[in-house]
C-alpha cells in the first residue's frame, strides 16, 4: 500500500468519526429512511466505505514505513508531531475513546484493538535476523472477527542485537532521503525541531553558551586533538568522557558505563561514520520504547570555539551526540540537570536495573551478600553505577576525603585479596580527576590493584576499601542489560473502570529461565512524577484445562508506587499470563494510562497479546493474594488481606457455606491519599453478598504519592450469613463482567 494511501484510509476514517457517520449512527438513520429507496442506496453505499476504511486501517497504521522512526513522523490527521505511535496523543485518545463505547464483541472494536497491538513486522527465520531484501507480511495470520483472536496477536521475542538491526535498516531510509536532500540542494542539516536557539539550551545560568558552531568548527580540547579528524568513537572509553558545565552526572556516569562496551555504543550510534552533511541518529529507550532521535552537528559553545557541555578526548562525537539527542528528547539541554544513574542506563539499555539501597533504615545491612552481588556483576561485566550522599555524613567530611556529595559515579571493578577481609572496590568520577587518598591503601596494594586495573588518579578513578564504601557511598545500581537476551516491548494503556477489558500477555517458556519484567508508565518529561501505584500479577495457567486452571504452581503480585514497577526471577518451563493493573486510573480524568511491557528473557518467548474480561484479572489477583497475605479465618468464612506496604491493599472474602450468602459490610474511615476500587469519596459503606461458595474481591486501595503528604486510612468490617441474598452497594455489574463479581471456588 502506497504512503499516501495509507495516509488517506487515517485521514477518510478519521473524518467520519469526528462528524459522527459510524456504521452505528449510519444504520440508525437507514431504519428512519422509509421507503426512500434513493437515500437507502446512498446509506448503505456509506456503510461498505466505513467497512473497507476499517478492514484497511489495522494495515495503514502498523506498517513498518509509518512506524520506524516514530520520533521523526508526523500526525496525518492533524499534522502535529507523534511520540509513540503514527499517530499524536490527541488523535489516538480519540479513536480509542470512539472504540470504548461500542459493544466488546462489535466488529470495528476487535478489529481496532487489533490495530492498536498488532506486530508491525513479521519475522522470518529460526534466528530471527531480519532480511530487508524480503518483503514483509502479517496476512497469513488468520484473524476471526468477534473472537477473541481478534483482539491478540502472537508476537516473538528478539535478540537486543536483533532489535537493533531492525532499527537500523527502519532508520537507514530516512537518513538517505535527508543527505539526498542536503546534497541536491547544497545546505546542511539543520533540525527544525530542536534549533541552535535559547530555548534549547533552557532555562538556567549558562553563561559560558555564546555561539552554536558545527562541529568542524569547533576548536580542539588539546593540542593532541588538533591533529587528530573527527570520528564518531574510536576506541572508547570512561576516561575519554568529561563533564561539562550541565550538571547532569547521572547520563556523564551512566554514558562512561556504555563506552566500556564498543559494542554496546553500536547499538545507541547508528551513524557510524562522520558526514559532511551533519545528519546523525542515536536510538534512546524512552518510556521502555526504542526511539531513534535525528540530530545535527551544531552544538553550544565558548567564545573561545570550545564545547560547553559533555565532550570526549580525541575528538570523538558519541558523547555530545548522545548528549544532544537526550536533551531533543526532553525539550532542552536544561532538562538534563539532576537525576540518577539509572534513569541513564535505562535510557542508554533499555534494560532495567537492580537497585540496592546500602542505608536501610530498618533493615540490617548484610555487606557480605551485597559483596558477592558486585563482585559477580563485575565479574558478568554489567553496568555498575553507585550513588553518593544520604548516608548520615556530612558534606565537610566529604569534602574532606575529596568524594563528591550527591553525585553519580561508575563502577570499574571490584577485587578482595586471598584473606577476603581486604576488599576493595575501583569508582570513577564523571568529572575525570580524583584526588581521593585513603591511610589504608598502601603503595604496595595499589600496586597490587593496578595490576587488576591499571586505571589512575588523572581519569577520575580511584580505589576505595569496601568499608569506607559502604559509608560513603549511599546506593549501587546494576544494569540487568545482555546483548544476548531476547525482549519484548509492548504498549498499552490502563483500564478506566472496574468493567473495561484488561490487556493480558500469555507467553510459553520452552524451558527454565531467569525473566526480568518491567511495567513502565509514561512520562512525556523529566519532571512529571508518577503519583499512582501500579502493580501486574504473574500467574501460569493450564490452558488445556476445561476451567483454564490459574496459578497452580506460580502467582506473584507485584506492586510499587511510582511509575516503574520490576520483578525478576527464575521460572519453570511452563505457559504464563501477566496483568497489568491500576485503579488509580478508574473513574477520573487523568489523561495519561500508556504503559510499556518489557519482558527480557534467556531463551526465546512467544507471547500472544489478549484482551480479556476484567474478572480475569481477579481470578489472577485471587491466586496471587490467597497464596501470600494475611488470612483470617470466621465462621464458615475466610478473610484474605494484603500488608499493603508497597501501596496496594487487596481484600478478600470467601463464602464457606454450602447453602447461605454471606453479607459483609465494610466501612473505611480516615481516607487521606488513597484510591479506592468500589467509590472516590469513601462516604459511603461498602455493602456485599457473596453466593455459597464463591469468593470475591471487595475492594482494592491504592496509595497516591503526594509531596509532603502520608497516605492514610482504617477499615473495619462485620459479617452474618443470610438464606436470602441482597443487593451489593456499590452496584456491581455482573452483567458486564465488573472486577469485583464474586467468583466460584
């Protein structure tokens, strides 16, 4: 299908709803026609247009050509610029909000949420390497309308390196059509979207910005340099890297982890080469999505012709491209002050990180286990990043020891001699000098640890024994990233009530494996904070089951307040389903319910998106709770509830009797901060009557993370079985499958 084509089926398609001629409306108006036999035709004319418009959109905005470079297309519906789909939030939110209200088993509602999941591009061989001489198609899957294969698809997992070789061939048309255009009309490439202006240096004290100069023009950082011709990287390393005069530490530490790994630096760069044009595209992994950023060669500089930010030795540009494309990314390069290192490896990944907080305050710290555990990351060769201040010291003593406070550093190795109670651990500073000296480290173990890693002083580098470590230093971040790994990446959005069909992933694991599971909510910039809790739950099913048997062996719920919420672990070969799941997003206008899946796997997964009923998800949740929460148990009824301290409260009641329903009545007081799954303003009870042997969810509490304000509430509940069953308050839809409909045992 030509792009102009495509672009007209979005446009057409787009243009009925907006003026109301659904084939709902439409169908309506042919019953009122009468025998008007003229208008008749003219209806029903309409009516086979909407259903070729709706049969093609699924195609016309999944191809590969609309989606490759998401970061550099615009909305064919209202021109403005798109993020994370072919078309901007605006438009997407108005097809999905046209698609909610119609019946789940109408014919435009499978095939749009077919649309809105299908794989864009199908993979041919066993390896999963991508052929771009092959053309490409989804259409030997077949689809039945008003089934639930309607509204899945089955999607296969992808190498990292896979996925970047995707990448580059997607990104590869766009920067020839951009270097044809520069050559033929003789110019250089200037981005539009992000210009050599104030407003993309931000807000702020930058001083020393008094130019923007291409980088040809810009003057050596030494008088080595001068001799030396820009390249993109050659031979990278961490002591190549300086920070500039942007106090953003957390990418410089995060960016000096990357150019360990040359190979690494090949996925992030996919201009390797310097060109006279000034084209340049660098992929970033924003909201768990691969985007790739094109940029140009014109950067901020002295009067003096010397780069203010990030720069690297020997005039290598990955560190200012990098730079640049992040700052494109959150709308200037003022954006990028402040942050931790893990939002950096994040970003620079796409992996997620083990965090490990070295200053709990109720918590025994065993530094042994945390010893092997950065003993053996280094020994993987992982990204290690570790973070100062929040330790109790204060900032004379740091200043003392000469270890900035409240600052990002990496982590280049870790060594204990034969008696492993001299343990010793090599940071590197960002700011590429160290002047830390410690009584303890001899010149003869600093000779010793040269010799592990000869990195010195002038590099920012510099040994440190593990007990000054330990208190010093307040975190450690550990980049789960594998270039061998398969993953997964799919978006979706939060349910807005208790009776809208949840987004669930089946995948099959062929055999054991250790999985990483990431659920990431949207952020459009650095200083949004996600004030929700999200949670997903983890269960396998037996689908060869006549009931499609749900956590027999497995069922975890995993919650965090925030917008990143990970587990990782090893699970049996087997067939699982992940939920993920919010209520904070039920019932209230917040706009923003986009989420991103990251699954990363050791062995290859297949995994069929499913759009399921929202009572699948209690029957998940069920499972999960009933196996690790706190039970209580009454007369002919057992009371389930969760700690709630990861900001998810669950309870759960089951109804023991043989022949009576059970009414529960339960009342919550002192709300502050809390979303509740059965009502917003908590002034009313919660009244429920669970069937003889049924079980069922009564209600869920989330916490709301709120600056400078603690989340509250108590609750108490009553019981007393009945022979004759009453009405639930607040309603509950059976009907309609709602959340909290008892379940069967």
């Amino acid at each position: 299908m030509e792009l102009s084509a495509r672009y007209m089926i979005i446009n057409t398609y787009f243009m009925l709803f907006n003026r109301g001629l659904t084939k709902r409306n439409i169908e309506r108006e042919l019953e009122f026609c009468g025998k008007d036999e003229r208008l008749r035709r003219f209806l029903k004319r309409i009516i086979s247009y909407i259903n070729i418009m709706a049969a093609a959109l699924p195609d016309a905005l999944t191809d590969s050509s609309l989606l490759s470079i998401m970061d550099e297309w615009w909305c064919p519906v209202c021109s403005d610029r798109t993020e994370d789909a072919p078309l901007c939030q605006m438009c997407h939110e108005l097809l999905l909000q046209l698609v909610e209200d119609l019946p789940i088993n109408d014919q435009e509602k499978s095939m749009m949420l077919y649309s809105q999941y299908i794989l864009n591009r199908k993979q041919k061989d066993e390896q999963f390497e991508v052929d771009p001489s092959k053309p490409t198609s989804d259409n030997d899957r077949a689809i039945l309308i008003n089934s639930e294969a309607a509204a899945s698809q089955i999607l296969m997992s992808l190498t990292v390196r896979n996925r970047r070789h995707e990448h580059e061939y997607s990104a590869e048309i766009l920067f020839k059509k951009i270097i044809k255009y520069c050559r033929q009309h003789n110019t250089h490439f200037v981005d539009d979207r992000f210009p050599p202006t104030r407003q993309s240096i931000g807000f702020g004290s930058f001083n020393q910005v008094s130019q923007w100069l291409r980088i040809s023009n810009v003057a050596p950082s030494s008088e080595s340099d001068r001799k030396l011709p820009w390249t993109i990287f050659s031979s990278p390393g961490p002591s190549d890297i300086q920070q500039g005069a942007l106090g953003n530490c957390w990418l410089v530490a995060a960016l000096a982890l990357v150019s360990e790994q040359p190979r690494l630096l090949h996925h992030i760069l996919l201009t390797k080469t310097v060109n006279s044009e000034g084209v340049y595209l660098v992929r970033i992994c924003h909201n768990g999505l691969w985007k790739t950023i094109i940029v140009d060669d014109v950067f901020p500089c002295t009067k003096h012709k010397h780069l203010v930010f990030t720069q690297a030795k020997r005039r290598q540009l990955y560190v200012p491209l990098i730079e640049k494309a992040c700052a494109k990314l959150f709308g200037s390069y003022a954006a990028l002050r402040s942050g931790n290192i893990r939002e950096g490896l994040q970003l620079l990944t796409g992996a997620s990180c083990d965090y490990i907080d070295l200053k709990l305050a109720d918590t025994e710290l065993d530094s042994n286990v945390i010893w092997v555990q950065l003993l053996s990351s280094c020994e993987a060769k992982l990204l290690i990043g570790v973070s100062s201040g929040g330790t109790g010291v204060s900032s004379e003593e740091y200043a003392r020891v000469r270890i900035h406070n409240n600052h990002a550093f990496s982590v280049l190795a870790a060594h204990a001699f034969d008696s492993q109670s001299l343990r010793f651990v090599l940071v590197r500073d960002p700011h590429s000098h160290s002047n830390y000296r410690e009584d303890f480290l001899t010149e003869n173990i600093l000779k010793q640890l040269r010799l592990i890693n000869p990195a010195n002083h002038s590099t920012g580098a510099f040994w440190i024994s593990w007990p000054r470590f330990l208190r010093y230093f307040s975190s450690l971040t550990i980049s789960t990233y594998n270039s061998d790994y398969f993953d997964i990446r799919e978006q979706s959005k939060f349910t807005r009530s208790s009776i809208h069909y949840v987004t669930s992933y089946h995948f099959h694991l062929p055999k054991p494996s250790w999985i990483n599971i990431s659920l990431i909510h949207h952020h459009r910039d650095r200083t949004t904070r996600s004030s929700h809790t999200q949670s997903f739950v983890l269960c396998d099913v037996d689908e060869l089951a006549a009931n499609g048997t749900i956590g027999k062996r497995k069922s975890i719920l995993i919650c965090k307040l925030g917008g990143h919420t990970y587990w990782s672990g090893l699970l049996e070969e087997g067939n699982y389903v992940l939920v993920p799941f919010s209520i904070s997003f039920w019932q209230n206008d917040k706009g923003n319910r986009n989420f991103t899946v990251v699954i990363h796997s050791r062995v290859q997964l297949s995994l069929t998106v499913k759009h399921k009923p929202p009572t699948f998800l209690t029957d998940c949740l069920i499972s999960a709770v009933i196996k690790d929460s706190k039970k209580k148990q009454g007369r002919d009824a057992i009371f389930y509830s969760t700690s709630g301290k990861s900001g998810l409260n669950v309870f759960i009641v089951e109804n023991l009797s043989i022949k009576d329903y059970l009414n529960v009545d339960m009342d919550i007081q002192n709300a502050r901060n809390v979303q509740h799954s059965r009502h917003l303003d908590f002034s009313d009870r919660i009244h429920d009557c669970i069937p003889p042997r049924y079980r069922q969810v009564i209600c869920i509490t989330e916490w709301l993370d709120r600056p400078r304000e603690s989340s509250r509430f108590n609750y108490s509940y009553s019981y007393m079985h009945e022979k004759q069953a009453t009405n639930p308050r607040p309603p509950i839809d059976t009907s309609r499958y709602d959340f909290h409909s008892p379940r069967a045992f």
